[in-house]
C-alpha cells in the first residue's frame, strides 16, 4: 500500500484527533527509519520516547516472540509468570512494594491518584481529597488526569472536571498555598509536553520534606522521563529523593503498551481486591517486552546513555539558531528562532524525525541511537536553523 492509499482510509475512517505529518513507515533498525516513499528518516523521537531500543531490536523481538508462541493473554483472575517477574524486577530496582500495571501513562497516573485519595480516606477519613499538581505539566487524558494536568490548553470543552485539583507553581510558596486539604503532590521532574523543563532539585527536595512532614503522598510520574531516557533508570533519582508513588509507561515495553504505577512504603497495602482493575494491564507479552528492556536497562548501558547525551548536547549547541537546551540526558528541549513546527516539518523534508514541546523542537532518540545517527541528524537540524 503506497503512502497516498494509507492517508485516504485514515481520513476516511479514523477519528481525526492527530494532527499527522505526510509520511508512513514500513520498515528500518534502530534509529533510521524506511518510509513508504522509500527514503530514510533519522527518528529523534522513538514514538514519543517509546522505541528505547529503536526498531528492529532482536533482543526484544525475541523476547516478544518467544512469549506470543506460549500465550498471548491471560485474565488477571490468574497468575502471569512475566508480570510477576516485571514486577519483582522494577521493586528490586527502585525499592517499590508493589506494582499495578494497566496499558498507558494514563492508566498508571489514574491508579497513582486513586490510591492517594483512598490512602488519605483510610487514615484521615473525609475533607482532605485535594490532589496537587505543577503548572504546565502534563499527566494523560483520561478525565481525572487531564484534570490534573496543569494547562489550560487541555482542557477546553470536557468540563465539568474531578473536583479537588490545584495548581501550583513549581516554587515551594505557591504549593504551600495550594496545600490546604491535599492528599498527594504529583509531579514531572522533567516536563516533557510543556518544553522538555526539568525541575529545580532544590525545589524538588524542598517539596519532598515538605510532603514528608505533612504526610502528603509525593508522586513522581515518569512517563516519559522514566526508563533511562535521562541517564537513570527514573529521572527521580537524580534529584535525592523518595516518592511514595512513581508512574512509567512510554518506553517501559520499547513500543508495546503497558503503564506501571509502583506503590512505596506508605501505599503497598492501600488497594486490595475490585478497588481498581484492567482488563489488559500485566498483558504476558507487554511484560516480557518490558522484562527484556528493564533487564537491558543496566549501570554499562545508563552510562552509554549519559555519553550520548553529552555527545549529543555538544552537537546541538554548536548549532546556530539554538539559543538554548533544557532536559535531561536523551531528553532534550531546543530553543529556536524558528516557529518549532516549522522547524519539525522542514527536517521531516530533509529526512529527520523531531517533536515540539509549546515552543520548543523536542528531541527523544532511541537510547540506542548510534554516533553516526546523530551526526546525521544534527546535520539536518543544523541547515534548517542555519
């Protein structure tokens, strides 16, 4: 099927929620891409900080294969050998009591929500159900965490919303203001969707004695930060603190769906049976994806992370029309001088794949991305800023 025959029944029958760019894919490996034009495509976005392996991995397709040739899917009223392995594997790596898993960022961001209101419900009883979330992130779209999600922007035409959501600015001031009759604090320690900002660690530690002191859950959703994007296994650790709750997804299955939300000390007993369920949360192949790229996810290859991003920074800011970058490790953020979607459409002509984040171009490659890759990509960026 040729590129103009997959556009026609995507607009002929798909919702029109994306707002998509002229290309489809049909093949590649790792970081280079095969479009049904047949061209190559650098991709500095791995799906939205997915693809952590890029494409083509056969470690993982192997371990994907391997588990599809067993079963495929079983009912959550049974046991599931990779998910109770997953979940052993992200508790001994983190120091989580318990994991759920659903099939999103979403998801995992949804049951991190419901359990700070239930934990606080069980201990306090009623009046302190008030969640608090940071200015300009972003925590999925379902109606609870779109609700929790801190720009305007979204939420236009779905009110009414969740009740007992507040807003802060990411200072401590602003949260102690908004602190009255809260149950859980929910941040990004690098904000991916509003311009790849990371946090001030002196901010976050500050908030997390503060949580600390007022027996507020401290949730750190990582997304799209987590899983090695930034250097480390989460991005939370870079800052010296410890969450009661921490959410992933995105990269978690390099590129199949599954969403974790991993309960710490304080919340490892509060949900027990029919509080909260997913008909394919802990799905056998989603978690043997994930096993394999949590297993890959070592010290030797959080290193070779670091070392591309410093080579990767290097090359960026040597380019003229870069006037910044923000993030962390492989999750960078671009100040331009160019309108960023035209910045990203430009590059898509030259054969490179780049995300925006307001107005910023938003760079997450595969942790694999090769040097030559790079290079190659910041080639292209580079004739489109210069």
């Amino acid at each position: 099927m040729d590129f103009s025959e997959i556009r026609a029944l995507d607009e002929r029958y798909l919702a029109q929620t994306y707002g998509r760019y002229p290309v489809a894919f049909k093949g590649g490996k790792n970081a280079t891409l095969l479009g049904t034009d047949g061209r190559e495509y650098i991709d500095f976005g791995a799906g939205i900080a997915v693809n952590v392996f890029g494409v083509n991995d056969e470690a993982w397709k192997e371990a994907v294969i391997r588990q599809l040739n067993a079963v495929q899917h079983v009912s959550n009223y049974y046991y599931s050998e990779p998910a109770s392995r997953l979940a052993e594997l992200l508790c001994e790596r983190t120091g989580a009591r318990r994991v759920f898993f659903g099939n999103s960022g979403a998801e995992a961001n949804e049951c991190a929500l419901k359990t700070a209101r239930k934990y606080s419900f069980m201990k306090y009883g009623a009046g302190r159900s008030k969640i608090v979330s940071l200015k300009d992130s972003f925590h999925g779209r379902t109606l609870f965490t779109l609700t929790a999600t801190g720009q305007d922007a979204f939420h236009r035409d779905f009110g009414p919303f969740v009740p007992d959501v507040g807003y802060a600015e990411p200072e401590m001031a602003s949260v102690e203001r908004e602190a009255e009759g809260a149950c859980a604090v929910i941040i990004e320690c690098v904000q991916g969707e509003s311009g790849v900002n990371a946090l001030d660690p002196a901010f976050v530690k500050a908030l997390a004695a503060f949580c600390a002191a007022r027996d507020l859950l401290l949730i750190c959703d990582e997304v799209q930060c987590g899983n090695g994007r930034t250097g480390t296994l989460y991005a939370y650790e870079q800052y010296g603190i410890s969450p009661d709750i921490v959410t992933t997804a995105k990269g978690l299955a390099g590129g199949l769906p599954i969403g974790a939300c991993m309960l710490f000390e304080k919340t490892k007993d509060v949900l027990s049976a029919g509080d909260h369920g997913s008909t394919f949360g802990g799905n056998p192949v989603c978690c043997a994806a994930a096993v394999n790229v949590i297993s890959r996810l070592d010290e030797p290859f959080l290193c070779s992370v670091r070392e591309k991003s410093a080579f990767l920074r290097s090359e960026l800011k040597a380019i003229g029309g870069v006037d910044g970058l923000t993030g962390l490790g492989l999750m960078v953020g671009l100040s331009v001088r160019k309108p960023a979607k035209q910045v990203a459409a430009e590059c898509l002509g030259r054969g490179l794949l780049v995300l925006t984040a307001h107005d910023r171009v938003r760079l997450l490659p595969p942790l694999t991305v090769t040097e030559e890759e790079m290079a190659r990509g910041t080639e292209i960026l580079k004739e489109v800023l210069e």
